[in-house]
C-alpha cells in the first residue's frame, strides 16, 4: 500500500483494535485462543510492517549523521523492523501474572520494539558520548540500562542500554517525517564485546533463565564476567594510548623531540615546523612516512632531527630536481642525504635494484654539487633495547 495513504491511516487510528474476532470478554475465559490472538495481530501488522522499516532506516540514518557530526567513533549501526515470526511469538506470550491470558492485549500497541536500531561501540566510555546525542536528537520515553539489571539481578539477557524513542515535535512536523510522528522504537547501544555475548546467548535453546541447565548457566556467568573484565581492559588501553597520543604531540610542540614517539600527527606538526606546511598531503601521508621512519630504526623525532638538522632541504631539493618539491619528497631527500648509504641499507626497499640505483645517483649528485653526504644510523637507547 502506498505510505502516503498509510500514514493517513494510521493518523486518524494509529493502532487499531486488533480484537475484531474477539468477543464477549474472552480475556475473563480460561479458554483464550492465544493462535487466533497471534493471527489477528500479524494480520494487523502485515499492513504496517513497511512504514516501520522505512522508519527504522531514517532513524538510522539520523542517528548516524549526528554521531559523525560528533565526531563518536563507533563500530556500526543496524536497524530492523521486527520480523512476523518474532512479532508473532511476542503477541502470543502468556501474562506473568495470569499464563491463561496473553501478555500484551494489544500487541501493536504495546509492542514497542517493532522499529529497532542498534548501535555497536568499540569501548565502554563511547556510551556516553551515545546517550547525549541520543538526548540531543530525539524523545526519550524510558531508559534502562540492562548491563547493570543483569549484574544485580543475575540473569541472562541483552546486555545493552535500551531507549524507548520517539520523534521531536520539530522534526516530526517536516513533511518527511510526518509518517513517524505516533511512532515509537527501541535504540539499544552495547560495545562490540557485550555485542558478541548476546549474539551468542541468543543462539542457546534455553530461553528462559529458569530452565537454563547449571553447566551451562555456569558457564555463561563466568563468560560473562570475562567479557565484562575484557571491556574494562581494552578501555583501559585507549585510555592509556590516548595519554601517550597527547603527551607525544605536547613533547614535539614544546621542543621536547626525544620524548616525541614517531607518530603520524607528531611528524606532521615537526615537518611542517622544518620544512613549512604543505596543503597536499593527507593523513595518509605522514603515516606511511611514520611507518617507514620507524622500519628504518627511528624511535623518536629527536633522531630525526639529529639526522636532518644541518642540511638545507630547499637546496638539496634543486640540486635534485631542479626546483622545489613537496615536503614530504624534500624530507625524504634530505633525509637520504644525512643518512647516505645507510639509508639504502636500511629502507624497506634495499633489495631492489632500481630503487638502489636512483638513491646512489641521488647521492653521486649532491657530491658533485659539494653536499656532504652523512652516514647517520639510528641507535636504540639502552631502554629501547630492553
């Protein structure tokens, strides 16, 4: 059915009564059809099965443009709307409170999940840089932090955050997004870890905690705790390569280049000291070059330095070429011309001939040119050598 139709269905009755085939209280009997109960609301979620898919993906897609404009590194984003089978089971669930009737009297309304999206993170603290955008970008009907019901509670389950969402009035007005406006869905964030737990906790045929047999539930506690510690670690470690990252970059900014580790963003801010900023290199660029500083011996730039200090790059570069190249070409020449043989000795390259060829012509040139070639070689540090 079209969705413009749809939608101006589901704006005049949203959900609908479900209960067509029911009559005569047939919640107060001890006879309820929990099969017709499941097949009248399939019936009515079949027709709007589409409008909760389309509105999962825009969710997505929201909730994704915001994260990036956030700059929140996350692993991924999925989003679903829930499938007739599980749709069905969950209609027919029995009560807690009274297994002779159904759970859910009016499943389509009181079904909140059946838009779902999913955001998966890296490390734990990532969460929270989630939840604001989350506040930030839509109604937040209800939060539960399942991680820390489980930890108290000691059962089996997802171990997500879950919102209840729907919709800000502001956006919900657009002509775009006016289908959506009634609709609630479910966000569930995890790490990548508390992710690959549910995943496989879903597949165990034991679905209810009660019946889940002791070898079993045994094991998956202690699983459980595995994860949880191992999510702890690997937040520990970013937090822990984050303070190195800063205290790196602050080292070459204030002049402190032993203290400088050979990392991309530390050689960019070096080069661009040494050899002036040059608009056309990417990122990329000073990673490989970091790479190959490092396979080459360097360990930090203060090396680099002591290597390169006492020649005139802009010359060697005309003396080279002819006229001035870019800096990472310039810093690579010069760097060719403080190391002499040693560099083609120990660059990646050295076994092929062409490349040993062009580096002796190189240094043949400069010679002629009253350059005097160095023979620098990186040394470790008795530290380094530990």
């Amino acid at each position: 059915m079209n969705h413009h139709i749809l939608c101006a269905l589901m704006s005049y009755n949203p959900f609908g009564s479900i209960f067509l085939v029911m009559q005569n209280n047939s919640f107060n009997t001890d006879l309820f059809d929990f099969d017709q109960h499941r097949e009248a609301a399939l019936r009515r979620y079949r027709f709007v099965k589409g409008l909760y898919e389309e509105f999962a993906e825009v969710l997505r897609h929201i909730l994704g443009e915001a994260l990036a404009a956030a700059s929140v590194k996350i692993h991924s984003i999925e989003a679903r709307a829930k499938s007739l089978e599980s749709f069905g089971k969950k209609a027919s669930r029995p009560s807690n409170s009274d297994p002779s009737l159904p759970q859910y009297r009016d499943p389509l309304s009181e079904i909140t999940d059946l838009a779902g999206v999913r955001v998966i993170s890296f490390f734990p603290k990532t969460l929270k840089d989630v939840d604001r955008v989350i506040q930030s970008e839509f109604t937040v009907l209800k939060k539960k932090d399942k991680r820390h019901y489980q930890r108290t509670k000691k059962m089996f389950g997802y171990r997500s955050i879950h919102y209840l969402i729907r919709m800000k009035p502001e956006r919900s007005i657009l002509p775009e997004y006016k289908c959506f406006a009634k609709l609630t869905a479910e966000i569930q964030v995890r790490t990548i870890l508390q992710h690959a737990w549910a995943e496989m906790e879903h597949d165990i045929r034991y679905k209810s905690a009660d019946t889940i047999p002791t070898s079993i539930r045994q094991r998956f506690a202690a699983l459980a705790q595995t994860i949880e510690i191992a999510d702890r670690e690997f937040q520990a470690i970013q937090d822990e390569d984050e303070k190195l990252y800063r205290m790196t970059i602050r080292s070459v900014q204030a002049g402190k280049l032993k203290d400088a580790r050979i990392i991309p963003d530390a050689l960019q801010y070096y080069m661009d000291q040494r050899f002036s900023p040059d608009g056309r290199m990417t990122s990329l660029s000073y990673d490989v070059a970091a790479t190959l500083l490092r396979k080459m011996g360097f360990s930090n730039i203060k090396q680099v330095d002591d290597c390169i200090k006492n020649y005139d790059h802009d010359n060697i570069s005309k003396v080279l070429w002819g006229f001035r190249q870019g800096q990472l070409r310039r810093f690579e020449d010069t760097l060719l011309a403080g190391m002499g043989e040693n560099y083609i000795k120990h660059h990646p390259l050295s076994a092929d001939k062409e490349f040993s060829k062009r580096c002796n012509q190189f240094l043949k040139k400069l010679k002629n040119n009253n350059i005097l070639i160095g023979n620098y070689v990186p040394t470790k540090s008795k530290t380094e050598n530990k």
